[in-house]
C-alpha cells in the first residue's frame, strides 16, 4: 500500500469528476490517500471516507502534517496529478512514483507536459486519441487507458426511490421540485457550462416547443447571460452531487451538445455514463469515444441530425435496460480495480 497524494488542482466539492472518483476507490483499496483542495481554508484535515483524507490548506499541511506522515505509516508515497504544470512542485513531495493522469486535450497544457512526463512512473489517459498521441510523442513512455466511469453509488441504475428523504429536505430541490415534477417532457444537460458547449444547437433543442431545456451546472470560462435570459431555456446552475439522480431521472432526453474541437474529440464524458446508467436515451454530437459507446448514444454529425434524434427519442426512449447494462460494464469500482492493478507494478 501505499501513500497517494492529489496536489492541489480543484476543489473536493466542486463537481465530483474523476480524480474524487479515483482517489476515493484508491482509498477503499487500503491506501492511505491525501486529497488537497485548490481553495485554502484554514481546516483541518478531515478523514472524509476511510483512509481519505481532505487537506483544506495545502501549504500549512506540508509544513505541519506531511513530514510526519512518512515515518507514521512506513509506505513508499505516491503522486497523482492531472494538472502537467504541477511538474515543477512534485518534488516536494519526495515520491517513489509518479503517474501522470493526461484527462484533456488542452492546447495551453503541452508546454508543461514534457516536463512533468520526464517526472512520471507512467502515464495514464481517457482516450484513444488521448492514447495514440501520447504514444506518438512519448515512444518510449509506459502508457495506459483507463477510461472514465459509472459511479455505482449514485444508484442510478436502481428502480426509482419514493420522493422524500435528502431530495425533499434540500433547498436546491425544493427550489425545483415543481418545474421537475410536473409531466413535462425534458430535454436535459448536466455539466460544466463551458466553451465546448454548442450553445446554438442549446437555443435550437428549446425552441421544439414539445419538451422543456433544462441545463445544470456551473458557469465554467462561459456566460451563460444570453441563454440564461431565455425563457425556453431553464438554467438551474451548480447542483450537490447527491441531487444530480433525481434531476436524471426526471429528464426525458439527455444531451451532451459539444462543439468539435481538439479537446472535446479527446474527451471521454463522464456524464455520458451516468445518463446510461439511468437507462436514458442519450444523444451526442459527433465525437469518437460517443461513437464508441454506439447503438447505447446516438450519435449525430450535423445540428439537423441531432435534432432529430432527439424528437425521435422523446417519441420512442428505445432499451433502457441494455444502456444501464452498459453502464454497469463501466464502473469507478472496476476502473480502480485497473489502477490497483497498474500500481502493483511500480
């Protein structure tokens, strides 16, 4: 076993993405894991999953905590990064191993890449395109896929629970409980707001007029003033994690509207398998690891095609049964089972 820390990239509560996933299933697997949040308070570390550990002021934990550590638990110490500027940090840490998470395809990246490539044990990515230019360019570098996942905690490949319980005692829900209850049709997005995606295909889906749009989460490096002033578009903004499973599956359509662009044709949406898992209709527009997850996601490669589909799919949802089955093929429990495995190795 061993001790796994995640630098400070983003915030533990702030859209729970692959490296929570990750770290949590590290941390079931008897490795004691140190998760530091990019906001500095002064807190001190929680114990918030057994053996994981949330660091909320990085610099007073490396001074105070960290030298301790070590000689406490007497195992080699490890660094998880998906951040290549973190390259010129790492050593602080004093690692027996290093892994390199490569999760997008960002321009502004590649000139720290090298450097923190020369640091790494291994590298690890999400995609194949991902995967074939890291091949291309690290030749002699160990490289492995590991794709993102399913996180079965959310239960929502599981029949529907009574309303009650933490949905009715939320204030976020609440707020929303009437426009999510109601037996409208719903064509829906969860995710960043960002400038990946295609807000004029957004515009065109909420004019159908047969099905309301409804777009959740943050506000990430986009506006969304001009959608957001909309009244055929119903932004609802950041939702708790725990909330997204009742937004789920009060939609009828589940989108994932991206524009075509060196990142999004590197991507391997998170989202897309918790939709599945559901056993919601998803539609995507035209990117390769969506194609990959085809007949489960339709697929289309125009804005007219995607339309389309999606009015076909509000007519006829088609095998939910076999999109959960997919989902639950692609879990974080059998992708930390791969990481344990890779780990192993070092």
């Amino acid at each position: 076993m061993s001790i796994i820390i995640y630098p400070p990239t983003i915030d533990w509560g702030w859209m729970k993405q692959r490296p929570q996933h990750l770290m949590s299933q590290l941390a079931k697997k008897g490795h004691h894991v140190y998760f530091c949040n990019k906001t500095q308070t002064r807190q001190a570390m929680q114990e918030i999953e057994p053996n994981l550990f949330l660091v909320h002021h990085h610099r007073d934990w490396l001074e105070h905590t960290w030298p301790g550590l070590r000689q406490t638990y007497g195992e080699t110490v490890g660094v998880w990064s998906t951040l290549p500027s973190q390259a010129s940090e790492i050593t602080i840490y004093s690692p027996d191993w290093v892994v390199y998470d490569c999760v997008d395809e960002f321009a502004e990246w590649h000139r720290y890449e090298q450097d923190m490539v020369r640091l790494s044990t291994c590298i690890v990515c999400t995609s194949e395109r991902l995967y074939e230019r890291l091949r291309r360019t690290y030749p002699g570098m160990r490289i492995e896929m590991i794709r993102n996942a399913y996180d079965e905690q959310m239960n929502l490949h599981l029949p529907p629970p009574a309303l009650g319980g933490q949905e009715e005692e939320c204030r976020e829900w609440n707020e929303d409980k009437e426009l999510m209850s109601s037996d409208t049709k719903r064509i829906g997005y969860i995710g960043a707001w960002a400038p990946w995606v295609d807000e004029l295909l957004i515009k065109k889906l909420s004019l159908l007029g047969n099905a309301q749009m409804i777009v959740i989460g943050p506000e990430y490096g986009k506006k969304y003033d001009i959608i957001g002033r909309s009244h055929h578009v119903r932004f609802l903004g950041l939702k708790p994690h725990c909330l997204l499973p009742g937004y789920i599956r009060r939609l009828s359509v589940c989108i994932i509207p991206f524009l075509i662009t060196p990142v999004t044709l590197a991507t391997n949406p998170v989202k897309a398998y918790e939709y599945l898992a559901a056993g919601k209709p998803v539609v995507s527009t035209n990117m390769p690891e969506c194609r990959l997850m085809s007949p489960h996601i339709d697929v289309a490669d125009n804005h007219e095609q995607f339309i389309d589909a999606v009015i076909r799919r509000l007519r006829d949802p088609g095998d939910g049964a076999a999109r959960t089955a997919y989902a639950l093929e692609h879990t974080w429990t059998r992708r930390g089972e791969q990481v344990q495995r890779l780990l192993a190795t070092f």
